[in-house]
C-alpha cells in the first residue's frame, strides 16, 4: 500500500460511502431525511470556525509563553536533556536543536492532563521541525514519529473522564486510572514500534532502554499513589494539573525576567505568530470535520458496529463489550462525538457497568488521530503524510484491543 495515499483515501471514502449511505436511507428504506443529512455539511464548516476561535486564544497564549521560553534558553536546556533519546529515535533532528524542546513541552503537558497546552506545542514542535524538512509538502520520519507518540500519549491525569464518571453517578469514578494507564501505555508502545519498523530505528539502544525502564517506573509509581489516594484521586489529580500549570508560567516569567529579558516583547512575538498558526489550519480543519460529519451521519457507523457484534457472535458468548465500541471506532475522528458515545453508554448501561468501565478506558487512552493529522500537519502546509495515519490507526487498534482486554481483567 501507499502510505502517502492513505489520508486521500481515507477523507475521500468517508465522504463517498456515507453520501451512497445516506441516499440509501433517504431514497429506499424511507428512515432519514435528506434535509437532515445536508444540514450536516453546513454545521460542520460552523463546527470548524467554533473549534479555531477555541483555539486561538489559547494558542496565542501558550505560542506566546513558548516565545519567553525560548529567548529566555528553557527551549536549548531541555533539549540538552532528552537530546541521547531524541537522537536515536528522531535522527534527522540534529544537536541542542529548539523542537526538541517544543516535543518535550507537548509531551509533558499531554502527561499532565493540559491540552489546552500541548496542542499550541504540538504546532510549535512541528513548525520547529519543519525547517529542518527537505520538502514543504511531504512528512519527515521525526514529524511523523512525533505525531504517532503524540496521538498515543500516556496521559497520568484523566480528569476529564474520572468527571464524567463522577457526573453519572459512578461508585468509584476513579477505579478506571490505573487500567486506563496501561492501555495508553500500551497504545504508545505499539505506536512506537510499528513506527520504528518502518523507519528502521534501532530500538535496543541504551537511551529507549532507558526510556521504557522510566516509564515502567512511572506507572508503578502511579499505581502505589492511586492505592493510596483512592476516592481522593481525582480531585488530588486536577489540584497537581493546575498548580503545574499555574508554576509553570510563573517560573517561566520569573526566571526571563531575572536574566533582563523583554517578557512582553517577546510573548506578543509568540502570540502573533499563533495567530498565523490557526489561519493557516482552518482549511484541513474543515476538510476533516465535513468527512466526519457525512460518515457519522449516514449511519454507516451504526451499520459497522451492527455488523461487528454479529461477527463476534459467531465466536464469543460473550459480546458486551460490543456495546463500547463506538467509542473506539469514532474516537480517531472526532474527540467530541468520541464523547458523545461515551455518555451513551454510560446512560444505557452505567458508568459501573462492563461497558461503562470499556468505553470509559477506550475514550481516555489515544487521542483523536485523524484531527490531530489535520491540525498538526495543516499547521506547516503537509499533505503527503506517508506513514503517519497507518502508525497512527495501529496505535489506535492496539488501544481498542488493550482496553477490552483490560477492562475485562479488572472489571470482567
């Protein structure tokens, strides 16, 4: 297969078989009306200005503090310090070069639990890396290995969904940490991989040995804190995301204004250059959300989670954790409508419920692949995105497989 016709398949298929879908409906089975279906494309070029003015201000911001960062030489020490990591496994990225620093950043505040942050560092880190690509159009390997361990970031903080779980009512809304931990951590793992394959990277150097010995630490660690913390974990996890956050920036500025630096200038150069940033992604961010839109509303999506809880049938008695797989079909596309099917399930079957704990665990674990392929490289112009969405989709399987695996050892 050709990599770098996945995406244009992919955005052109979508769009193809939910418009013959949706005909089908409105046309001979007489269950969908047509008005509806139209109604889908024009609210998903609204939904696409609603999702820039949301990012925008923060993108300003955080372009703004990753400005200061850099004048002030943050940006040139933390690249010295994962610089061994990087080098093996972005290669192409040369020595104490800036988006080393810029991935650091994305990757620490997706840990955190801060996207509002990692997404404005997530287009710095590919701009950053963007000059060191050879072509204007076309994905580098580091950009593309970036984008795949950042679609698959472990996150430690799930605030968002222990809160959901809270909000429906849930026994213990924070039973699913520690399994959505491992998922994700899974799904960065075999992101990672399979992108190594491809790209031929030696993964039994001492720095990635080093790395995942870390991260096996990390997450034992955060299991002996969830233990201890138990009902008292989210709400100790949302106090340590803010006071990060909150630190952060301060420290920043502080540590600028000590070395007599222009904070002001410098964070409004930043900031400007954000605004750029969010223009020049309207376009690929309207082109993915349309598609979106078409295929989950034709119902073709109903139509292949039918057909996989029948095929499963076949072979399993039991198939409850069918009824969480929208989930996990949808979330590669959209984070949103992800969620929508997330609250779903919890309504039908429970927030407590196998599926509830399944679905809670697929939503939590990857991120929205597809848009985060739309913004991030739309940010630097790249249509040619070769591997990325293959990478990408693989990570996401394996956290679709994990999270049912998962769910079943710790809730079965």
């Amino acid at each position: 297969m050709e990599f770098e016709c996945m995406i244009n398949k992919i955005w052109g298929g979508m769009i193809v078989l939910g418009i013959i879908s949706a005909l089908i409906r409105c046309l001979v089975t007489d269950d969908m009306q047509i008005d509806a279906f139209l109604q889908e494309f024009f609210s998903s070029a609204d939904l696409s200005v609603k999702v820039i003015i949301g990012l925008l201000g923060m993108t300003c911001l955080w372009m703004g503090i990753a400005s200061i960062m850099e004048s002030a030489g943050l940006t040139a020490k933390l690249a010295r310090v994962l610089e061994p990591l990087f080098r093996v496994i972005m290669p192409d990225i040369p020595k104490g070069h800036p988006a080393i620093g810029s991935i650091t950043m994305n990757m620490s505040a997706n840990m955190l639990g801060l996207d509002n942050a990692a997404t404005p560092f997530g287009i710095r880190a590919m701009k950053d890396m963007q000059t060191l690509n050879g072509s204007s159009d076309t994905a580098s390997n580091s950009q593309i290995m970036f984008l795949v361990i950042n679609t698959s970031a472990i996150t430690i903080f799930p605030v968002s969904i222990i809160m959901y779980r809270t909000q429906f009512g849930s026994a213990s809304p924070t039973d699913v940490f520690l399994p959505l931990l491992l998922t994700s951590a899974v799904s960065t793992t075999v992101g990672f991989l399979v992108t190594a394959l491809i790209q031929k990277i030696n993964i039994f150097k001492v720095p990635v040995l080093a790395a995942f010995v870390f991260l096996a630490g990390l997450i034992a660690g955060l299991a002996v804190w969830a233990v201890r913390a138990g009902e008292n974990l989210a709400s100790q996890a949302t106090v340590f995301s803010d006071v990060c956050m909150v630190g952060f920036v301060g420290a920043v500025t502080a540590y600028a204004m000590f070395l007599k630096k222009n904070v002001f200038e410098d964070f409004v150069k930043g900031a400007r250059q954000g605004f750029g940033i969010c223009i020049d992604i309207l376009p690929y961010l309207v082109a993915m959300l349309f598609a979106i839109a078409v295929f989950r509303s034709s119902g073709l999506l109903e139509l292949i989670t039918g057909g996989l809880k029948w095929l499963f049938g076949l072979f399993l008695s039991d198939t409850a954790f069918t009824d969480a797989l929208p989930v996990g079909l949808v979330r590669p596309l959209s984070g949103s409508g992800a969620r929508a099917m997330l609250l779903d399930v919890f309504k039908n079957y429970g927030p407590d419920s196998l599926q509830g704990h399944i679905a809670s665990i697929m939503q939590g674990s990857t991120e929205t692949t597809l848009y985060v392929i739309a913004v991030y490289f739309g940010s630097v112009g790249i249509t040619r995105v070769r591997h990325a969405v293959f990478c990408g989709l693989m990570a996401d399987l394996a956290s679709v497989i994990a999270a049912v695996v998962i769910g079943y050892m710790f809730f079965g």
